[in-house]
C-alpha cells in the first residue's frame, strides 16, 4: 500500500517568498490603480543637448530657460546610473583580481 505524501512544514525559509510576492501585489494595484494623463514630451527640442548644458550649468546657451530646467531632472538619473555602474565595474574588477591570485 502506497503512503500518502509528507507535505514541506511551513517554516521561516518562506517568508522571504512571501514578502516578495506582496511586494509584487501592491506594486501591481498602485499601477493598475494610477491614472496617467497623456504623454507630453518635449516638442521642437533636442533633450540631449539640454541635458549637456544643464552638465555644464549653462542656462543661457541651452536658448530656452524651460528647456533648462526640464532637464535638470534627468541629471539625478544619470548620476545614480553612473553611480551604480562604477560599484558593479569595481566590484568585477574586485572578483577578477581575487581570482587571478587564487584566492576563492
């Protein structure tokens, strides 16, 4: 006769599980819940070179003051993009060096 199967006891090692699929139901009723107005976008102008000047701080040669300052917020994303890129290059060049010695 065949026994009948043992389920997993419910332990602590799920809860990470648990949180994450959570996470992904909030995350999912914000956006499914949100109104987003339409598009609007950037008519007539180039965003990268108002992002150039708003690097450099140049206001006045980027032509337009709104254009200056509707670029500013883009700086905050490539600066925490250029950020996080140099903390993965070092931590690759960290990992390729411990292995070039032997090290594990």
């Amino acid at each position: 006769m065949t026994t009948r199967p043992k389920l997993i006891p419910l332990g602590r090692y799920l809860l990470p599980g648990v949180i994450a699929v959570g996470l992904f139901g909030i995350i999912a009723a914000t956006v499914l819940a949100g109104e987003f107005g339409a598009a609007e976008g950037f008519p007539d102008v180039s965003i990268v070179s108002g992002i150039g000047y708003a690097l450099i701080g140049e206001p006045a040669a980027a032509g337009s003051e709104a254009l200056f300052q509707n670029t500013e917020s883009f700086l905050v994303a490539l600066i925490l993009i250029a950020v996080a890129l140099d903390a993965a290059l070092d931590g690759a060049l960290m990992t390729a060096k411990r292995d070039e010695e032997g090290d594990n």
